[in-house]
C-alpha cells in the first residue's frame, strides 16, 4: 500500500529574474560554449544563494527551490503549505510539467493530473458539452473515457439544464463547478491541486473538498494540495510539506506540518509600501500584527485576540482626533465583527504611533479572516486599507468541553448556558 | 536488488536536462484525441464568430486574384505560360495560402497559447499539428473554388489558352502534405526563437510576403529563366511544389522529378530542426515569455 507514488530529488528551479527580454545572442552563445563544449558550470548561475525576495541577491538569478527532496506515498492526501513565494506554485508547476526543473529530478508512477487552474483552454463559444470533452482532453483524457464519465460530470457540475449552451452565457459560478467537475473526474494516479477552491461559492467549496476527500480516500488515489486555508489542509491531508524560502523546511504529518507553518508566520502584515490605500494620508497603518494571548502565540478560538497597529504619524496628532474602524470578513467577503475606537471614551494620548485592539475571548470560529481598516482623523478620511490584514483563526476549545461547533454550521461562537426542567 | 526493481518502476522521471532527441512520439500519439479537438474548435469558433462564416475562405483569394491578373497580367504583362490568367493565379495563390497560413499561425504558438502552456502539461506539439489539420478545412474549401473555376473555364474557355489535368494529379497528398510540413516546420523554428528574440515577429508576416514574390506564384519558372533568375527561384523549396502542384491541375509548370525531390528534402530537413528547436524550447518557454 505504501510503496512511494512521487519521489523528488534534490529538485532546484532557478529563475532568471530583471530583463530576460534583453538576452543577447552572444551572452547565449557563452554560455553555451561555457556549458556545453567546455563542460563547466553555467557562469550565469551563482550556487548557494536562497530564494528571499527581501533581501536583494547579488546575481539575477533566483532560486525559487533548492534541493528538495521528499517521498509522497500511494493514497496520501499532501497539503504543501508556505508563505507566499515559497516557491509552492513552482513546485506544482514542476511536478505538472510545466516547466522543466534546473537541477534534481521528480519520478513519478502513473498519471498526473494537475489543475493548476480551473477551466484551462474553456472556449466561451462551445456549449458545455463540447468544452467538457475539450478540457478533459486537455487535461489527458481519452473520449471514450470522457464519454464514459460524462453524465457523471454533468451531474456533479450540476449544470445540466444548460449543458448545451455556449459556456459564455454561464454564470462565472457555473462554470466553475462545471471545470472543476471535469478535472475531479480524470482518472489519474494523483490529482495536483492549486489554490482553486478560492472559486465558488461556501457549499460548492465544501463539495469540492469533499469529492477530493473521496479521491484521496477511498479511491486510494494520491492527491497534492496547496492552500493557504489551514482548515482545509487538515480537513483533507494526511501529510504536510512546508516550504520556506523556496527549501524544505518540514515534512510529516498535516497538523504538525500547520503548527509548524504558524509557528513561523508570526502574523505580521507590512503595509507602509501597500498601493491600494486611499484617504488623505496624514496618519497611515504601516504595520499590522495580530496574535493571541501574546505575540507567540497564534489567534484560537475562545482565546485572546490582540491587534496590534503600527501608525505614521509625522503630524503628531493626538489620539482624540483619531477614529480606526476595524471592519472583519471572513474569506467569503461575510462581515463579522466591527471594531472601532470611537465606541469608547479614552484617555487623550499625544503622538500616537501604535493602537492595540483587545479582544478577552475570541468568538469567531477557525479559519481565514481579512480586516479592513478605516481611519479618520478629525471625520476626515486619512487611510483607508480593503482586506489588506489576514490573518488565521486555528480551533481552539471555546466552551472548555472539548467539543466545538462545526465550522459549516456557524462561524461565530456565543457564551451561553442551556439548562434543563422539569415544571 | 529491491532497490533496481524499483528503480524501473517509475512511468516518468522529470528531468532537467535531456538529449535534444528525447521527443516522445509515443506521448504525442496518446493525445491524438485532443488534436482532433482543437481542430474541432477552431472550425467551430472561427464559424459561430463570423456573419459570413465560410464565405470569408473565398472573398480573400478571388479577390487577390483579380488584383494579381490586372497588376501582374495586364500591366506588367507577365505571361501565364498560356494558361487562362486567373486559374494560374488562382491555383498559385490557393496552395501559397496554405503553406503561409500554416507557417504564420504556428510561429505565433507559444505566444498565442502561453496562458494554456502555463497551466497544463500536454505534448505541445499537439498545438502546431492541430493548426496544420485546421487550416486544411480552409484549404478545401479554396480548392473547391479553384475547381470550380477550372469548370467554368473549361466551359467557357478563352481563346489562346488552354489547360488540361494531368495524372500528376496523384501527387496531390504528397503535396499538401509537404506544404504543410514544410510551414510547420519554418513555423516551429520561428515560434521556438520569438520567445528569446520577440523581434522576429515582425519579421514572419513581412518575411512570408517577400518569399512569394521569390515563389513561382505570379509568374512561371519558366518566365523566371527567360529572364535568368530561374536558379534563384528553384532553391525555394516551394517553388518546386507550387509547378508540381500547378502542373497536375492544369497541365503546364516545369515540373520534375528532382525539383520535388530536392522540396521533399529541404522540407524534412526543416521540419527535423523545427521539431528538435520546438521540443527544446517548450521545456522552459514558461519561464521567459
């Protein structure tokens, strides 16, 4: 049962990052003389530089993986996890065959099937049927296997009413379920997953997960799944891969693989260089960071919640002009919670250059929550950020029964009591 | 010893590099279905997003016809090789029509579809072959038009000029077929190069206009000889297929085993480098384009 599916080894991908449209004809023919008569090293590659956008290399090239190496077993259901450009995309598009590894190497026993992206090569001018044939073609079917599947298909896409109209008259919803219906239906040994479950709406996303569940499961075929939804990865995986900086950071078990992520997220959102501001800018957020009990620890249901604002603020302006609305969806785009200092009277602080939010008890069930902020300063606009703050809400025990409310069933909790009579 | 019998388990093994002649026919066959869809959907989509439909297939070349015989026959007086004027157009502008359309579409592939290449693994070459299959659904329905014109002037024929069909006519797959490799091929070279050097997109439509006045499409070879630069037009390989092709339909053209022969050639030689640039290019075009 366990026999090794996908092994990597020492996989690297090198980018070449700046002007690649400028290549030259001779620097080309260099580096062929360089690597291919003379045998040595390409002279454009510097080893041993790592993948970290922050810090600026000193070569244009750019490791976005370096020597990874792991083992995914038949029937295991792999969540990869990591910040963004930890090079998670360039693994899946490695192993989907996109693009051609540097250096290393990935086997791979049976068929792959990647959907990286949903609904690739739909054409809006064929009907729904003739795309379902077209995509699963794409995405290596044969007809007669798309045929055999096809009422399968059409009924989980659950578009069957309009199966013969050109896909351009869908909605982008049905669409959606009519791609991600194809690409759910391939019969591959293991299935690549990219973010796409982002589409959709609530109860579609839950089918989705749940058929990859079924995948995984009890078809015993191996599934590859990359997200930033920590709920849905320990839904639905077995084993987690961490990726930091384009490297291997862990690998194991899913929850240990999540810990293991957030232990090294520290949830701070820099926003001094953030382009989709508006307002007049007199104080500006510049950073936010958001913590549970305290800044080593991560946000928890039934837990505190700290949030905490970074402000610029050259004017000095002084606290009883502020006002800071905190405004808390979930990823849906739903509105939980609204926060804002203007419910209260506080002492005056002069110059104010950092706001903390206090929450005792956290009421908002696990998951990924955005925070959009608005600042007045004297009932002036003076910075306005939409969803710019994520950050991620693991389970927690609320009611200290260890029993908690399903995240499908409601999204916030409630301090009650419920009691028992009899007259 | 477990550890070799695992070793040649594997079905596939992603590398980074691999020799230039790695180019897994077998993968290109296992998609034979997707080609029949794409060409499914170009004729579709070009058919349902035009008022006229196919009727665009014959404005073009009746049109470029008509200018050709007035400018090229009437003006400049350029004999025809007594054939009626507007056949002997007709039939060099319909097979000159495949060749560029097959060779213009695919060297615009990875830029065309870099959205599809970056997000599915498929053999990419299932993408040019799928334009040279489609383009021939444009390419019939010019011959029916080239065949109806030969009806009517056979009809109605105009004195001094003649033609007649000749059992070259048997050589017909063989052309079309090296017409079509033969764009495919310059085609892939192109396509692999634009996506290092975009400039030599510019070049393709501009390249492909002049190469016709280097073909035998306004004028005869043996027109070109007189004038001595028949040596000239006999190294394009498509000069040799475009009087072989003329020479079955209407019975003129200087057509001989060795001209075909030497197309045949050049065509494969082309086709074999266009194949090898292709292949080594769509590893990594991702990451450039």
């Amino acid at each position: 049962m366990s026999k090794p599916i996908i092994k990597v080894e020492n996989l690297s991908k090198a980018y070449q990052i700046g002007q690649i449209g400028s290549r030259t004809l001779s620097k080309d023919v260099e580096r062929f003389w360089q690597t291919k008569i003379l045998g040595k090293e390409d002279p454009f590659l510097k080893i041993g530089e790592t993948n970290n956008r922050s810090i600026k290399g000193t070569s244009n090239i750019v490791w976005s993986l370096k020597d990874i190496n792991f083992e995914i077993n038949q029937g295991d259901a792999v969540g990869i996890i990591g910040k963004n450009g930890a090079g998670k995309s360039t693994l899946l598009k490695l192993l989907s065959r996109v693009t051609s590894p540097t250096t290393g190497q990935i086997k791979v026993k049976g068929r792959i099937a990647s959907l990286l992206e949903v609904g690739t090569g739909f054409h809006p001018e064929l009907s729904g049927r003739e795309n379902i044939y077209l995509n699963g073609a794409i995405l290596g079917m044969r007809k007669k296997e798309i045929t055999r599947k096809l009422d399968e298909i059409i009924d989980f896409s659950g578009v069957e009413r309009y199966i013969d109209t050109p896909v351009k008259r869908y909605s982008s919803g049905m669409y959606v379920r009519l791609a991600f219906a194809v690409a759910a239906h391939l019969e591959s040994e293991i299935l690549i997953v990219d973010e796409v479950l982002a589409v959709g709406d609530a109860e579609f996303q839950k089918k989705c997960l749940g058929k990859m569940g079924d995948i995984s499961k009890s078809e015993g075929r191996t599934v590859l799944f990359v997200s930033h939804n920590m709920a849905a990865v320990q839904n639905l995986c077995n084993k987690g891969i961490v990726l930091q900086n384009g490297m291997n950071h862990f690998q194991g078990a899913a929850d240990k693989a999540i810990q293991e992520y957030l232990k090294n997220s520290a949830d701070i959102t820099s926003l001094a260089d953030y382009k989709g501001r508006s307002g007049t800018g007199i104080v500006k957020i510049i950073n936010a960071k958001i913590y549970g009990e305290n800044q080593f620890v991560e946000p928890q249901v039934g837990q505190p919640l700290h949030i905490e604002l970074e402000l610029y603020n050259p004017s000095k302006i002084d606290s009883s002009q502020i006002r800071l609305d905190l405004k808390i969806d979930d990823n849906l785009g739903q509105r939980f919670l609204w926060l804002s200092n203007y419910l209260f009277e506080k002492q005056t602080v002069n110059n104010v250059t950092k706001m903390i939010f206090k929450i005792d008890k956290l009421i908002l069930n696990q998951g990924g929550y955005y925070i959009s902020t608005d600042l007045y300063v004297d009932y002036k606009r003076a910075d306005w950020l939409q969803s710019a703050i994520y950050f991620e809400v693991i389970d927690g025990d609320f009611y200290k029964t260890g029993r908690n409310i399903p995240v499908e069933e409601s999204k916030i909790y409630l301090d009650f009591d419920v009691d028992f009579y009899n007259k | 010893m477990k550890d070799n019998q695992e070793e040649q388990n594997w079905d596939l093994i992603i590398k980074g590099h691999s020799s230039l002649f790695d180019l897994n026919f077998s993968d290109l066959w296992r998609y034979r279905d997707l080609l029949v869809m794409f060409v499914k959907r170009d004729f579709v989509s070009f058919y349902k997003q035009t008022v006229l439909g196919p009727l665009w297939f014959f404005i073009q070349p009746i049109f470029t016809t008509i200018v050709f015989s007035f400018v090229f026959g009437n003006l400049a007086g350029i004999s025809t090789d007594g054939l009626p004027s507007y056949l002997f157009y007709l039939t060099g502008i319909t097979s000159w029509a495949y060749f560029s359309d097959c060779l213009t579409k695919t060297s615009t592939v990875f830029r065309d579809n870099a959205n599809i290449f970056g997000k599915v693994y498929f053999p990419r070459l299932i993408m040019p072959l799928s334009i040279v299959v489609s383009n021939l659904v444009r390419f019939g329905v010019q011959l029916l038009l080239m065949i109806c014109m030969m009806a009517y002037f056979y009809i109605f024929p105009i004195a001094g000029t003649s033609f007649h069909i000749t059992l070259g006519l048997f050589l017909f797959p063989i052309l079309v077929l090296l017409m079509a490799l033969l764009g495919l091929g310059l085609g892939l070279i192109i396509t692999a190069m634009t996506t290092k050097y975009r400039d030599l997109t510019f070049l393709v439509t501009f390249g492909v206009q002049l190469l016709m006045y280097g073909t035998t499409v306004i004028y005869p070879l043996s027109y070109a000889r007189e004038k001595g630069y028949g040596n000239i037009a006999e190294l394009n390989p498509m000069t040799g297929i475009i009087e072989a092709f003329r020479y079955a339909f209407l019975g003129k053209g200087e057509f001989t085993a060795a001209s075909l022969g030497y197309s045949t050639v050049v065509t494969l030689i082309i086709l074999f480098f266009g194949v090898i640039i292709f292949n080594k290019t769509e590893k990594n075009f991702v990451d450039t384009i």
